[in-house]
C-alpha cells in the first residue's frame, strides 16, 4: 500500500474539514464494498495453499502422522488436523450413495 498525499487528491475544503478531526495523522480510508477484493485473488496463493493442502491430505492417506506432517510443512499440529479433516469432509461430500 503505497501513500498520498492527501493536499494533491483532496479538494481544499475537504482537506481542512478533515483536519478538524485528524490533524497531522495517518488515517486509513476503506474500501467501497462494491471495489472489495477477495484475499489472495491478485497473487497464485490461493492455488498454492490448495496443492499444499491436497499434498498434506495425500501423505496422511499414504500413512505418514499428524506430527511428521506438522514438521514437515511447518504448520501446527491444529492446522495440519484442519486441512485433514476439511479433505476428508469434501472427499465424503464427493462420494456416491450406494443403496443396497
């Protein structure tokens, strides 16, 4: 996030009625709710976090534990169960009912 100087974008007037209530400070401005991004839509994380995921969820299948995988990737025990067992939710989602 890069700054602006707010006495090139502002109108004069506008500029002093916002000095009344912050003078001299650093203020953030949110973003219009309809000009929102969602996280990590401008880089690759996304996709990368998803084959880190789907490659923790394989090696856990393949047999390897929970503490092995928490060194290995580097993340806590707690987020290696997450990942795990929001794969083994969607893998059960995905399955077809069989009736017998």
């Amino acid at each position: 996030m890069s700054y602006k100087r707010a006495g090139h974008i502002l109108p004069t007037e506008l500029l002093e009625l916002v000095q009344e209530y912050v003078d001299g400070e650093c203020i953030y401005i949110p973003r219009k709710p309809s000009n929102k991004k969602e996280w990590g839509s401008r880089t690759s994380i996304r996709k990368e976090l998803a084959l880190r995921d789907m490659q923790i969820y394989k090696d856990y299948k393949t047999g390897y534990n929970v503490r092995y995988l928490s060194q290995k990737y580097f993340l806590s025990l707690k987020s290696i169960q997450r990942i795990i067992r929001q794969k083994k939710d969607k893998a059960f989602e995905n399955e077809p009912v069989q009736f017998t």
